[in-house]
C-alpha cells in the first residue's frame, strides 16, 4: 500500500489549522476551523481506505480488484454532518452578531470565578443568575407556565 506523502502533509496541516482556530474566540474562526477539521478528516478516510479498485458493482467480466466501498459512504456521510454543523454554526454565528454585534466571545463573571477558583456551588445563586431568572425574554414574561391539571383546563 502506498500512501501519497503529499496526501498525509496536507491532512496534517488541515489539523494543525483548523485546531489552531478552533481554539480561538471569534465564532467565525471557530467555523473555519471546524471546516478545516472536517475536510481533515475525510482526507483520512481516504488515506485509510486503501488503494483504488474498480467500482463497486458486481461484473462478472471483471478481473480487477474492487474497491471498498464503505470508506466512500463514510466521507459522504462526514461531508452532510459537516455542512450540517456548518449551518448551525452560521446561525449562532448570526444569532450572536444581530444581539451583541460583536464576532468574539467574553468571559462572563461565572467564568471568571470558577478560573480564580471561587465559583459557586450548585445550590448557590449568584447575583447575575437571580437577575437573568427574574428578566423577561422573547420567549415569554420570565415567569414558567404550570401544565393544566384537569381536562377542563386543558380544553380551554
């Protein structure tokens, strides 16, 4: 089996990269490097599937060795889940810029806390979470609906 050394110095770079975005804070960093990752790893299905044959269809006629094709179905299978998580990203990506019109994420006080090793317990309320309880959203006026209890409530 030979492997292209050109194949294996590009999927390495693609992870070398696309780590290295992964790990930043801009949310569109984070994507690319997401795309970078994913490209990689078809890359090494590709590496490891072997060498090409014919197709994979049954030919009586045919003498030449055929191919594998479960690699085949696995790098298409990467390729929808990546545009898949790559549609979501975009969204959040969206979401974030149309609320705080900022691309980077900051570390909130809980972050910091829980970095300086004074973060509080599970049972613990801080003042930034008694605050976001307590708000209103888009979703509804901050105060949870109780299910309906008999079926006269439930048909009104």
């Amino acid at each position: 089996m030979s492997v292209s050394l050109v194949l294996l110095v590009v999927m390495a770079v693609l992870y070398a990269c696309g780590v290295y975005l992964l790990l930043e804070r801009s949310m569109t960093r984070v994507l690319f490097g997401f795309l970078l990752v994913g490209n990689a790893t078809n890359l090494l299905i590709l590496i490891v599937a072997g060498r090409p044959g014919a197709a994979p269809i049954y030919d009586e006629e045919s003498t030449e060795a055929i191919s594998d094709p479960l690699p085949q179905a696995l790098i298409l299978t990467a390729i929808v889940i990546t545009f898949a998580v790559s549609a979501f990203l975009l969204a959040l990506i969206y979401r974030s810029w149309l609320l705080s019109r900022a691309d980077t994420l900051s570390d909130d006080a809980d972050d910091l806390a829980m970095r300086a090793g004074t973060a509080s317990t599970a049972g613990e309320h801080t003042e930034y979470s008694d605050d976001v309880a307590s708000e209103s959203s888009e979703f509804g006026d901050g105060e949870p609906e109780t299910p309906p209890s008999t079926e006269a409530e439930v048909a009104r």
